[in-house]
C-alpha cells in the first residue's frame, strides 16, 4: 500500500504560502508507516516546532491501473474519507530553501491519519465540503469544487509515473486555513457535514 499526496491543489492554500499555482499537479509519497493506527494520539515529533495540519479529501484506490485516463478515473474508487497531511513546516521550509526533497517534512511515522471510509455513492467528488475543527472552532473549510485539478485528472497524472494498486490511498491536497497544532489540541475532520475523524495531539 502507498499513499499517495498532492501539494497546492488548491489556489487560496498555494497563495497562503506564497507558492505560484502548479501548471500540472505536483506529488510526493508518504510510507505506509505514515498511517496512524486507528484511535491512536498523534505525538508531536521531536524534531519540530511548526507542525501544522493540512485537512485533505482521501480517496481509496480499489482496482489496479496503470496509464489511467481521465475519463475512465472514476471506475478506480468507490470510497473517500478525510485525512491530515500533518507537515513540520520548519523542516518543509529549510527543504524548499535548500532544494531538497521534502520528505522528512511530510512523510514521517503517524503523519497521514485518516478518518473512517464511506461510500462516495451518487455524490458529486467534485462538490465535497471538507471542514476541520480544532478545539471546537472551525480552522478549514473547503470544497473539493475548488480543486486546480479533480480527482479524477490526479489520477491520471499519478498513474503516468505509478502503478495504482488496491488500498492505495491519494491524499488530494489542502483548502487554505492550514495552521500550527500543539499538544492537548483535539481535532475533528469531517465530510460533507459528517464526522469520520477525532484525533488528540500529545
Ligand atoms: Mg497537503
């Protein structure tokens, strides 16, 4: 299984950090190590002082392919779900200063949880709300509308470079509203108004 992410997917969130707007999606690859046991906390890594959380729309893989069109993208998942791309942005910075691959950021033990699956049924991927609470109060809200590029164009872009295998799972790129987390916060991530992830930060 691997998990499969996307950066500045949408236009206000690639503006906050001052990042142009890709002209084609730009990705990157987090281990399955990175999954957060289920109810497990998530505990602040030692090497940083910026953790901030990006809430994401994750949808499941559930066919193998390769060299997917886009117009055939959609025959590959039937559930999605919400998930945090946590990112120690010190060390994403000092990365992207440097040149370097930012996966020391990102891709780290228990820096991809994700909430329980459902059934995307006869909904709209491209008209999703996502929204995620942090102690109650509301620090993103988005719509999968405002995606630069839909699912399914990301799966044809990830599938050029990748073969996509069941239970692989694409992380789809952060509304604006991304910001700090620290010890004790409680956060709740949910779908289209429904709660499938609650996750405390030790
Ligand atoms: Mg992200």
């Amino acid at each position: 299984m691997k998990i499969i992410c996307i950066g500045r997917n949408y236009a206000d969130h690639a503006k906050e950090l001052n990042n142009d707007i890709p002209a084609e999606p730009v990705i990157f690859l987090k281990p399955d190590t990175a999954l957060l046991p289920k109810k497990n906390p998530f505990f602040i890594p030692d090497f940083t002082n910026d953790l901030h959380h990006e809430l994401e729309l994750v949808v499941r893989i559930n066919r193998i392919g390769k060299s997917i069109e886009e117009r055939f993208a959609s025959r590959y998942y039937t559930q999605v779900t919400v998930g945090i791309d946590f990112t120690a942005r010190d060390v994403q910075k000092a990365c992207k200063e440097n040149g370097l691959p930012w996966e020391k950021a990102k891709a780290f033990d228990g820096s991809a949880p994700i909430g329980e699956w459902v059934d995307l049924g006869d909904r709209d991927i491209q008209n999703l709300n996502l929204e995620l609470k942090k102690n109650g109060q509301t620090v993103q809200l988005g719509n999968t509308r405002d995606m630069l590029f839909g699912v399914n164009r990301l799966i044809e872009e990830v599938s050029k470079y990748f073969t996509l295998k069941i239970g692989d799972m694409i992380f789809t790129g952060t509304p604006a509203g991304v910001g700090p987390v620290q010890r004790n916060d409680e956060l709740e991530a949910f779908l289209s108004d429904q709660s499938l992830l609650k996750l405390r930060i030790k």
